[in-house]
C-alpha cells in the first residue's frame, strides 16, 4: 500500500493511512447502476452513500483522482473554530471554500460532499471522526492496493489546493 504526505503546511490534523474498512463498506452498498447526486454545482459534487461506492468504484476506470469531503448539516457534529472566528463551524465554512479550491481542476480532479448526519455508519468510524474530514484519493484497484491520505479538519484554499497538488499531483 502506497501512502501519500503532505509537504505544504496544512493547520488540519494529517493522518495517511485509509482504512481497507472504508473501501470496503463502500464495496457493501454498491449499487448496479449510478444514483442520482444530491445536489451539483459545477465544481462539487453532493453524493450520497451510494453515489459514494459508485465514484470509488468507477475510479478504478476513468483514473481521475478524487477529492471526497465529509461533513454534517448537524451543527454539533461539526469542529467549531473558537480562535480566529469563534463560534463559526467549520463544516459550514467549508462548503465554500471547497467549491472555490475546486474551480481551477475541472475535469481533473472530482471534488465530492457526504453528509454524514445522513449515513452514521461514517461518523466516527476508522476514517472519519473530525469534520470537515477530507480523503484524497489518487489510485485505487482494490481493498488493499490504493494511494490515498486523510486530512481531519477545516482547510482553507490555499491548504486544500496544495494537499491537491501534493497528494494527487494535479496543479490548480
């Protein structure tokens, strides 16, 4: 298993190693055809769990590296920034930082949402348990054959655009 690590200094919590559980249980809800996306804005993606499984699993074909960004519409979820803006939650704060880091990689780079108020199974399960959570995935063929990191935490622009660069190798 290849791993990936940040060089850019990046203010969330860094942990590269993506669970084989995840890839796993995405496996378990795979669908046979492709569900509809929540919500799509031209630069992000809002999936359900299924259109979860359907992405990862269709990204062993079309290789195009994805960004996948877990967060919740339940406020208490979510990690609350006391210092510079208190009181402000990051998963809210996220959303539009994530659709204008995305902009620049159109078609190079998929940029996708969960909520996982939805789907609890991936709350504070083996790879999710700060949101904003992000999994940046740059290959995978199967459970244990796949490049990917986990970034737990708020990520400005410029921090989410350089772990782009640094774990997928794709420049804005």
């Amino acid at each position: 298993m290849a791993l990936l690590a940040l060089t850019a200094p990046v203010e969330a919590r860094v942990n590269p190693a993506v669970q084989p559980i995840f890839f796993e249980h995405l496996q378990s809800v795979l669908p046979s055809s492709e569900p509809a996306a929540v919500s799509y804005d031209g630069k992000v993606t809002e999936v359900t769990l299924e259109g979860l499984a359907w992405a990862v699993a269709n990204f062993k074909n079309d290789r195009i590296p994805l960004v996948i960004e877990f967060y919740s519409s339940n406020q208490s979820d979510c990690v609350v920034d006391n210092q510079s803006q208190p009181g402000t939650n990051e998963c809210a704060s996220q959303a539009n930082v994530t659709a204008a880091a995305a902009a620049p990689y159109q078609d190079r780079v998929r940029f996708l949402r969960i909520d996982v108020s939805k789907y609890p199974v991936l709350l504070n399960g083996p790879d999710v348990r700060v949101l904003p959570s992000h999994i940046f995935l740059s290959d995978y063929s199967d459970t244990t054959h796949y490049s990917a990191i986990k970034v737990g935490g708020y990520l400005n622009t410029q921090a989410l655009q350089s772990a782009v660069k640094d774990t997928l190798a794709v420049n804005p």
